[in-house]
C-alpha cells in the first residue's frame, strides 16, 4: 500500500519463546516484565525523535518514564517490542537486527514480540501505528538503532558507576560489559540501568562496524511457523470463545428486507442470531455458534431476503464509461507542450484496460474481541487481530462501542499476508466485529467472540484495486524520437472521502493514481491527466497501488518506443535515463542484464528476453526475464532482478521479498485473475474463479542487490510492478503482438 503525508494524522493470549525464535506478549504482559523480581530494562523515545535525528536536528529529551520496546531479562535475553505487523515481510527481524546492532548483544539471545497498539509505536514520520507503504525500515531503521544505543549507554553507565571507572573504559561484546578485570551480563546490570535517565545523544556505529546488519540472518519468526506454534489471528482461541460469521449483502451497501432466524437457530451449537450493521451503510445477519462450521452451517440456512438496494454497478458497463471518458479532455496532472506531435511521422495509439483486484490473503480476515460488561454495556474491550492500522482501528473499535482508545486493548497478531486489505481507513471488518460484539452484549452475552471471514467472503466483501482505462497517444519523428506523450488514466479515487485525501489528493489529482508516471523517467514531452469516476465499488490500495497499472503501460510504451525506432530496449532505456537523477535506474538496469547475460548468452530456440525497470516506494528494481509459449500461454523460465534498495538490512530476508512479489506480480498476468462484477454482486468466489500463480507456475528468481551505503527503501512492494510488463516485452518478441490489458488476451 502507498501512504503518505499523513503526518497530520493523529502478541497474542498466549505466549511462547524459543532459542533464536519469536515471543508473543499482550501489552499487559510485556510491561510486567519490566519490573518482575531481579529487574529488567525497558527502554523507548518518542516516535517524533527519530525523525529529528533523520533530519540532523537536536534531538529533544526522551520521555519519562520511557515506553516499552526493550526488555533485557536476567536471563540475559532481549526482547524488542516491533512498531509493526509482520505478515511475510521480515520486519519481525530486521528491526530486531538494527536495535541488536547499535546494543551489541548476541543475537541468538534475541526475541521479537508484536508491539500492541500504542502512541509509543507509532510511525516515527506519519504519526500513526501502521504497516503500509513499504516504510517500516525506510521509517524505522534510525529510530531501531538508536534504541539500541541508548540501552546500551545506561548499561554501560551501570556498570562504570559500580565498579567506579570511567565509562570510556567500559567494552562491550556479545551482551557482556567489561573494564580490565571487571565482568558483568546485560541481565545482570539490566536493573541498575533501568533506573538511569536515558541518555538524550548517543553516538551509532560507523557501518564499517556493523556485524549484523547486512549479514544473512535467519529470521526469528521462522521456527514457531514451521512448528505451528505461532499464534496467528486465526488461531486466537480464548476460554469460552464463540465463533460468529457475517451473511453480508451481494450488493455493496444492501440491506436486509427478511431471515429465517428458526431455520438458523435449529442447527446444533447456535447461541444467537442478529440483524447487524455491516459496512457501506448496509445491514446483515450475525450468527454465533460454538465454532466455525456450526455458524456456517446456519448461515447458509437463513434464507435471507435482500431488498432490491444497493449498487448495480457492472465491470462490462463500467469498461465502456471509461474508455469513453480517456477520450475526454481530464484533470491535468503533468503539463508539457504537445505542438511536436502535428508533425509527427509516426503515431502510436493504445487503449489499456485493467480490472478490479482482490487482495485474497492466506489468511482471511478475522477480528477477536473480549469485551468487559456491566449489564449489557461493554466497560473496556481486549481485541486480537492482525492490523496494519493498530491505532485507527484501536479508534474505531472504540467509536463503536462508545469507549476512549485507552479503553481499547488491540493485540498486534501474526498475519497471513495482506497486502493492503488489513489497512483499511474505514476500518471496515473492525468496525463490523465491533457491531456484532455490540449485539452480542445487547442481548445478554459476555463470552469472547471471534468474527471469521471465508475465503469466499473475503473475495466477495471488498475492498479491490480499482479498475483502470489508460489511453496513451505517442507521436516520433522520422527517427523514432519521441516528441510528444498525451496521456489520460480514468480510475476510482482510493483516498476520496478519507483522512488521507487532504495530503495526498492535490488540484482533484489522487497522487496514487498517477504514480510512476507522473514522475516522467525518461524525460519525454509528457501530458498526463486524469478522471476520477465516483463508483459504487469499494477500492483500496493494493500490494504496490497505482504502480500495478502505471508500470506497465509505460514500459510497454517505451519498449514499444525502442522497437520502432529500431534500438535495442535496453540500449534505449539507459540512453534515456538520465545519469545524474536515474543514476540508481541505471546500476540496477545494468545489473539485471549483466547478471542474466542478455545480449550475451543466446536463449533456446522458443524463449525471448523481456524487460522492464521500475522505481516504487524508493527502490528500483529491473527485471530480465527469459519466457516461451507453451500451449498459448506465457511460461516464464527465468527471472534476473536487479534491485536498488539501498542499505540492505536483511539479505536473505530482502531476497525473499522480491522473489515473493515477482510472483505475487505474475498473478496480474493469469487468465482469469479480474474480478467481475455483475448487476453490483461480484461474481468470483474462491481460488478456482480467482487463480493466483501455483508453485508450479513460479520461476527461477535469481536476485542481485545494488550495494549502497544510503538508508534503507521499501522492499515489500516495489518487487511487482516491472514483473508484468518485463513478460509482455518477452511475449511481443514471440508473437508480434503488444499487450494491452490485464489478464493476458493471447487468443
């Protein structure tokens, strides 16, 4: 997801720990820790400080006392409290990495836990509790390193006032102080340091230092999911727990006109049945039951009546409006000259298309809450969910049930993916679980509830990756210079009627839009605008946002460019890039073809090169890809990425996310992968009507890191946008025939 501006913007039930393994801590337990018998060190800044020290700015003093994201225990372990969701990305380590870094502690006596909701973890730049937008290192990796190295100067101060040296005397290695004969564990001076003020400057390590950070490091959560004891939100399971499932309307923004409660109500294991608010100004039906398959069971017996409401929107109908409104004069969002193009000797017209998207994580949405009740009113409320969003929903969940946020326990849980469906401004599926818990208390309970989605509710409920009609009109001269770009994006505004459309939408043009576009790479004579529909679809940001789309039409085009003019594509693309300002597209270009050996290793006969280079949330990353037909569909062989990412924190970690979201990209690209949406119901359900990539169908994903000394850049996202276009540029070599839409049209 991309979010930005928003500085405007205001572990689990159970927990485990093993050797180089992850801990799962509610806020409640991971503060206890700090004052249990034989001491510890709990240690925070303010997220405001961080971002100070980014800047070079004096940083103020940190707050007293300080927030918890440390923990040093006699035993000599180190937690760290992680500011973030970890759903696959790897922050659950790298951050950890960072802080243990600048503390010199033995990385092997590290934990990490999910910090629960909390001002203390809010993003030191957006001031908000979030995951998003490929920022958690590029935010949080100063703020991380400086953690360490405020713990690791009180221990030293500690130890120096013990033993009646000068801290300048003190060493330290490994999670041991020493000076000259003198010897002492973090743990054991843990609880005389915790009484210390925090130091409010510190000095971080030289690079040349560093012993961790850049080194392949296996990560902390990996044992506990191959062993199936990490507890995701799915697998909350509380003393007396209730399941209850939602029938929600086909038609965004539906409302129920009748249900047949008995019919429900006689499966076996049916505790209640509620009419219930659901997103979109619609209603629908809770049922509770002592677990999963009875509530589903007596979902699917309800027979429910929808009134004839709610939208009756149709993706054909909706494909049609569009290309008939990028026909029409829209917003401008870059402006340039176009008085070259009518004299151009050569024109190239085309029309894109691409459909609604579905997030479809592994994990389907789920929300668990245990609310505690005088009469039938909710006094404070414990939540367990995997959030990208800890302290909007914190909020929202609070606004529903008429509580302060304080009175709001959101326990950050392990998610099963996301890519931007568990960030939602409305929080929708949060606001939901808030209103069936809100009936449930109503009508005399007080058990836990959790509120589980299917995968076919998860599918048909929203939010999508809006639609989009791109129409690009390219005049070249004799040579096959381009004098002139006009082009014109109609799709629905993801930020309109949010807190973020006030930072990130300017002069009508939604900045998420237009990304990777607006920022005209090559330098061409570009005029770009915009509409903005207003549909009765919910949309969202989706792994990568206007990239998915942005991408690919302009390394088509440019591709398409280099061919007429008869150059080689990545010839003309280093020609054009410029060697100041793209100096990072450049290196990371050169080390895709270098690395692949394109234009030097000659392909079996059926096989063609594509490429494609793309900057996303800070970070470049070309890919060479190497792709035959087999029974009149793409088969991708092999893919060479080059990648600028800056400091790499993780590598193995870093790796592993462009791998995943080169294939998370392929998906873009398979027959089949659009949501359709008919008479205002989507009709896709599940996996068979929704393909995403098999095991069968991923590639060999050789990744290359351009070495950098700068601070880290997103590496979550910027892996899917070039993937898709790089295959389109390997099919045009094969058939002769330009792509313009997603899925494919090979036919």
């Amino acid at each position: 997801m991309r979010i930005r501006y928003l500085e405007a913007l205001a572990g689990g039930n159970r927990g485990h720990a093993h050797a180089g393994g992850a801990a799962a801590l509610d806020r409640r337990s991971f503060l206890k820790l700090t004052g249990f018998a034989g001491g510890g060190l709990a240690l925070g800044i303010l997220p405001a400080q961080a971002a100070l020290a980014q800047e070079g700015a004096a940083p103020k003093a940190p707050p007293s006392p300080p927030q918890a994201f440390l923990l040093i225990a006699p035993d000599n372990t180190v937690t760290v409290a992680v500011n973030r969701l970890e759903f696959g990305q790897g922050v659950h380590t790298a951050l950890p990495m960072a802080l243990a870094e600048e503390l010199d502690v033995d990385w092997r006596n590290v934990r990490a836990t999910l910090a629960p909701a909390g001002d203390a973890y809010k993003d030191p730049a957006f001031g908000m509790q979030m995951t998003g937008g490929s920022t958690a290192l590029n935010h949080s990796f100063q703020q991380y390193r400086e953690l360490g190295a405020r713990a690791r100067a009180m221990l030293v101060a500690a130890a120096a006032t013990q033993w009646q040296v000068d801290p300048s005397s003190c060493q330290v290695a490994l999670g041991v102080v020493t000076a000259g004969s003198h010897r002492a564990t973090f743990g054991e001076l843990a609880q005389a340091a915790m009484a210390l003020p925090v130091p409010q400057q510190v000095t971080l390590k030289n690079p040349a230092q560093f012993k961790l950070i850049g080194k392949p490091t296996r990560r902390l959560d990996a044992r506990g999911k191959l062993e199936a004891t990490t507890a995701f939100g799915i697998d909350v399971h509380l003393k007396n727990m209730v399941v209850a499932v939602v029938a929600r309307p086909p038609r965004f923004g539906g409302k129920v006109k009748s249900f047949n409660a008995d019919k429900a109500r006689a499966i076996k294991g049916v505790a209640d049945v509620m009419l219930v608010p659901v997103d979109r100004g619609g209603t629908g039906v809770a049922v509770v039951a002592n677990g999963y398959w009875p509530a589903k069971q007596a979902r699917d017996a309800l027979e429910i009546v929808w009134e004839d409401s709610g939208s009756s929107v149709s993706t054909k109908d909706l494909f049609a409006q569009y290309r008939t409104l990028a026909a029409q004069p829209g917003t401008v969002a870059l402006q340039a000259d176009m008085g070259a193009m009518s004299g151009a000797a050569r024109t190239i017209s085309a029309d894109y298309e691409f459909p609604y998207l579905a997030h479809a994580p592994m994990e389907p949405l789920n929300c668990t809450l245990q609310a505690e009740v005088s009469g039938k009113a909710v006094q404070s409320v414990k939540v367990w969910v995997g959030s990208q969003f800890q302290t909007v929903d914190q909020a929202a969940i609070g606004r529903v049930l008429g509580l302060a946020p304080a009175k709001v326990t959101l326990n950050t849980m392990m998610a099963g993916g996301g890519f931007g469906r568990r960030a939602v401004p409305t929080s929708d599926y949060l606001v939901e679980a808030a209103n069936v818990l809100l009936a449930w208390v109503k009508n005399g309970h007080d058990e836990p509830l959790k509120v589980m989605w299917s995968r076919e509710d998860d599918i048909r409920g929203g939010y999508y990756r809006p639609l989009h009609v791109h129409r690009a009109r390219i005049g070249t001269d004799a040579k096959g210079q381009v004098l002139g770009w006009q082009h014109t994006v109609v799709g629905q505004s993801i930020l309109s009627g949010t807190p973020f459309e006030a930072f990130m939408v300017k002069g009508g043009v939604d900045s998420t839009m237009v990304e990777g576009l607006v920022e005209n790479d090559y330098g061409f004579p570009l005029q770009l605008s915009v509409h903005h529909p207003q549909v009765a679809v919910p949309v969202l940001w989706w792994r990568s946002v206007g990239n998915t789309h942005t991408a690919f039409v302009k390394e088509t085009l440019v591709d398409e460019v280099a061919v007429n003019a008869r150059q080689d594509p990545v010839a003309y693309r280093l020609a054009r890039l410029d060697a100041g300002k793209h100096a990072r597209h450049r290196a990371a270009l050169q080390l895709a073809v270098d690395k692949s050996g394109y234009g030097k290793r000659k392909l079996p006969k059926g096989q063609a090169w594509g490429v494609a280079v793309h900057e996303s949330f800070g970070t470049v990353v070309a890919y060479v890809v190497e792709v035959s037909l087999v029974k009149n569909e793409p088969h991708v062989h092999r893919v060479t990425a080059g990648v600028h990412a800056n400091r790499v924190v993780n590598p193995m970690s870093a790796e592993a996310q462009v791998q995943g979201a080169c294939v998370f990209g392929l998906a873009m690209t398979r027959p089949g992968f659009a949501i359709e949406i008919e008479n205002g119901a989507v009709k896709n359900s599940n996996f068979p009507d929704y393909p995403p990539p098999r095991i069968t169908d991923a590639p060999v994903v050789d990744v290359f890191f351009v070495p950098s000394e700068d601070p880290p850049t997103g590496l979550g996202e910027p892996g899917v946008p070039a993937i898709a276009p790089a295959v389109a540029n390997a099919l045009f070599t094969l058939t002769g025939k330009r792509q313009r839409q997603l899925p494919f049209v090979l036919a």
